[in-house]
C-alpha cells in the first residue's frame, strides 16, 4: 500500500538537528508515511541517526555530485511514492500531535497546495542550545498571497504538495539561494495554495554562528541574493503593474537599478 505521506528530508552532516527532526517526525505523523533521508556526504554519525529512526519502508541515501540541498531534493522526488509530499529541512521540526489536524485539512484538499504557519526559534548551534527569547509566530497565512511574486514568506516546511501537483517539476540545483522559492512559484503557476492557519513546522535558526545558516555571509546576502532575485522575477514575471513596481522598489533598495517594465 502508498504511504499518504512522503517526507523528504536532505541533510549535511547535522546528526543532531536530523536526530531532533526525526524524533519530531515519529511524534507529530500519525499516518502511513515514508522519510526520504538524503546525504550529500558521508558522515557516519548520520548513518547512526538514521538506523535508530528510520524504519522498515523508509530511505537513507548518500549521494554523490555537487553538494547542496536542491540535488538532494530532487532525488527524494524522484523516489517518493506518497500521495501527498513534505520537503522538510534537517534543522527543523514538526510540531507535536496537533500537527495532525494539519495533514488531515490538507488530505481533505487533494487538488491544492496546503500551507500553515509556523514558529521561529533561536538557538546556539554551535554548542546546541536555545537562546533565552520567546518563539515568534508570524502570522503568514494572513499575509496577501500575490506577495509572493515579490519575495517569499512561505515555508516548504510548512507546506503540503499532492504528488499530481508536482508533475515533473523540481528544485533548480544551480541558484545560490531562493531555489524554494522558485519552486513554489512554479507550482503556483498551475495549481492553487490555500492557506490554513495552523502552526505546521518549528523553525530553528541560529543567529551566532555566522556559516551556520545558509544565505548568512555578506557575500550571500548581497550580490547573490539579488542576482537569483533577479533570476526569479525574469522567469515568473509579476501578474500585475503594481507588484512589478513593488519589485522595482525592492531591487533599487539593493542598490539595482531594472525598470518595472522588464519584471
């Protein structure tokens, strides 16, 4: 029998954020569910993690090639056999039993893209521990869905695909950053998001160990990241006036001067 669900989940030599997202996983999924592990390296820790955690049905793989997460992704969707799809991060996790409440909406709604909100914590990954602040909840799922032509602010993490949705689409492996995002508009380009408010993933961030986190260089938060920004808008133009000119805006505050007409 198919599982309902397929989990997909890359992963670089993070034992301890994979540890604490598949123990999330065994808490919160209370259905037929596969995990797709994918590893752009060997690293014997992980392999320790997921022969505790993973079990009869699910897949670990270490690939070879060009490391990152996309490629990995990518060979998760190649493989994955579920109903419904859920590409997770290592770092993060799922929130508890609630999270059924989630799944079963999005089952309920198999010819869109269900997506929730979620929490954001901070923590030290360096020695592993959180930083003494409260979660912060933004409330997403109230924000105005054409935003997403201009800049992101929905989570793959948060985020259920009907496996007819994905009809052969896939992760771009040669952006620097913003390869989800892409994603997302390309879904969006033929099938409806519906947002359900309902917190769907904890997200883990860490803000002392500058390298720790993806896109947390000077060099990634400038140049790069409006160069893939760039990327994004000439390959999903903005549906309307107004959002190309929200663009402009956005691009101009980076120092890039493209008139709306070309977004």
């Amino acid at each position: 029998m198919l599982p309902q669900l397929s989990i997909i989940i890359a992963t670089h030599q993070r034992p301890r954020e994979l540890l604490r997202c598949l123990r999330s996983i065994r808490e919160s999924v209370l259905c037929e569910v596969e995990v797709i592990v994918v590893s752009d390296i060997k690293c014997d820790e992980t392999r320790l993690v997921v022969s505790n955690l993973l079990l009869e049905g699910d897949t670990y793989i270490e690939r070879r090639g060009q490391r990152g997460p996309a490629r990995s992704r990518n060979l998760g969707l190649e493989i994955a056999r579920g109903q419904f799809v859920l590409i997770f991060d290592d770092d993060d996790q799922l929130p508890g039993p609630t999270y059924m409440d989630f799944l079963m909406h999005a089952f309920k709604e198999p010819r869109s893209i269900t997506y929730g909100d979620v929490a954001i914590v901070k923590e030290n990954r360096q020695d592993g521990t959180l930083i003494d602040a409260p979660p912060e909840y933004p409330k997403l799922t109230s924000f105005d869905f054409q935003q997403i032509y201009v800049k992101n602010f929905i989570f793959t993490q948060a985020t259920i695909i009907p496996r007819y949705a994905l009809n052969g689409r896939r992760q771009d492996e040669f952006m620097r950053s913003l390869e989800d995002w892409e994603f997302l508009l390309s879904l969006a380009s033929e099938v409806e998001l519906k947002a359900r408010n309902h917190l769907a993933a904890i997200i883990y961030k860490d803000f002392v160990n500058i390298g720790n986190r993806r896109g947390s260089t000077a060099d990634a938060r400038d140049f790069n990241v409006v160069m893939d920004y760039l990327y994004v808008y000439r390959r999903w133009r903005a549906p309307s006036e107004e959002l190309r000119r929200t663009r402009e805006t956005l691009l101009t505050s980076a120092g890039f001067a493209v008139d709306a007409q070309y977004l």
